[in-house]
C-alpha cells in the first residue's frame, strides 16, 4: 500500500512540476532569433521541410487537418516538424 501512494505522490509532484515548467507563449517570452510560428516559438534553427511541418501539424491541431502525406513519410523533417508543431499548438488550445 506504502508503495503505491509513494508512486501516486511521485506521478503528481512530477505532473506538477512539468505543468509548471511549460514554456510560455505570451510574445513578451519570445526570443527575437530563432523559428516561431503564430506566437509559438519552436527553437533556433529549423530547416524548411521542418518549417512546413510545423504550420501543418499546428494548423491540424486548431481542428483543420493538414498533411502533406507523401512528404511525411519520405521526410524526416516535415515528419518531426508537423508532430512538434501539433503538440505545441494543440497545448494553446487549452480552456483558460
């Protein structure tokens, strides 16, 4: 019983911490160098498939879906930019 509470405790405090540590979009936190899109900022350097990726997976995650199929599977960097840039955008959609 002892065990579980502890890892119950563990998974909170960690979830806590995680929620607490996310990176703001306020434009106020946005760096001027680097790749951002609709306010988000992705990081430093980012290629144009990567790019692409990015507008199409935030694109998808404010409920249009938009893929570009072929180049998502031939294309490692379109396939991570659209996954990077559905879970970052999807994370604005929250309730407030």
């Amino acid at each position: 019983m002892m065990k579980v509470k502890t890892t119950t405790l563990l998974l909170l405090c960690t979830s806590v911490l995680s929620l607490h540590a996310a990176p703001s979009t306020s434009p106020s936190t946005i760096p001027e160098k680097g790749y951002s899109y609709n306010g988000v900022y992705f990081g430093d350097t980012f290629s144009h498939d990567s790019q692409e990726g990015i507008i199409d997976g935030c694109t998808t995650a404010k409920g249009s879906y938009q893929k570009d199929h072929a180049l998502f599977k031939q294309n490692k960097d379109y396939n991570s930019g659209w996954f990077l840039g559905r879970s970052k955008c999807r994370t604005l959609l929250v309730a407030k």
